[in-house]
C-alpha cells in the first residue's frame, strides 16, 4: 500500500477500512492487524479475515477509506487556510512563513517564503514535519541535510 492524494501513510493497527469500490466475493470491510513499512516508502498491511493470497489479490487495486475519528495524525487537521503566515522553523532557525499549501496528486508541499524573497518548498510528510504549534503560529521542521542546498 502507499498513501495517496499528497497525503502521509495513515494506517494504524486496529483501525476499521471500507475496501472501495467494493469487490464481488471479497470482504467490504476489515480491520488492521499489521503494517510493515517497506524500504521504498511503500506498507505491506495485514487486515484481520484476509488470510489467503486470493483474496487479498480480489483487493488490489482497491482504496482503504478510514473514518475521520480513526485519524490521529496532525498533518491532516490542516489546510492551506489554517497554515498561511505560519512560521517554519529548522532546529531553531526561522526559514520563512507558509505562503501557500500546495495539495498535489502526487504529494502536497507547504511553500515557504523566506526573508530574502525567495520560497521555499517542503514536502507535506510526517517524516520531515515535526511540530504543529496553531497557538503560536509555527510549523518545526527536520529537513534532510542538504537539503536546503537546492534552493
């Protein structure tokens, strides 16, 4: 499995799926049993009741859809209007302020102005945003090393 629509890897064990569009001969619904991630940012996931290749196989291509109260994850409680004027941060060191939110297909990316005039781009992803402060209008992030360099 991978995350889709810009959005980061959501699946936790335990939560409840609908499998859509719905599949003759397969389960509608299953719960997570287990997720091992991958090493190319894909997830192998387990899902209670589907123990046989061929009905996993029925599955493929199929979308895992999650009930909001499911999600815990702070990346999807904002959007481009909750996160304008938003200071960025690397350890301490101010980058800029969010300009815009940019939800792609393929992965959504927070657009930060800095002092100088020129922006920014931070891919939108759990790995590289670390803190969400609404009160204090301030995004922490880790980047990668170099990672400033392109820019």
């Amino acid at each position: 499995m991978r995350a889709t629509m810009g959005l980061p890897f959501l699946l936790s064990c335990g939560m409840r799926v609908q499998f859509v569009p719905p599949q003759l001969d397969a389960p509608r619904r299953a719960r997570v049993s287990e997720i091992q991630e991958q090493s190319d940012g894909s997830y192998l996931v387990f899902f209670e009741g589907i123990d046989s290749i061929d009905l996993a196989e029925k599955l493929s291509g199929c979308f895992c859809l999650v009930h909001t109260d499911e999600i815990e994850q702070e990346l999807v409680r904002y959007n481009e209007e909750t996160l304008v004027d938003f200071a960025v941060y690397d350890h301490d060191d101010l980058l800029g302020q969010v300009v815009e939110l940019e939800v792609l297909p393929g992965q959504s990316r927070l657009c930060v102005r800095k002092p100088d005039g020129t922006d920014l781009l931070i891919p939108w992803v759990e790995e590289m945003i670390i803190a969400i402060d609404p009160d204090e209008k301030r995004i922490d992030v880790e980047l990668p090393a170099g990672f400033l360099d392109l820019f």
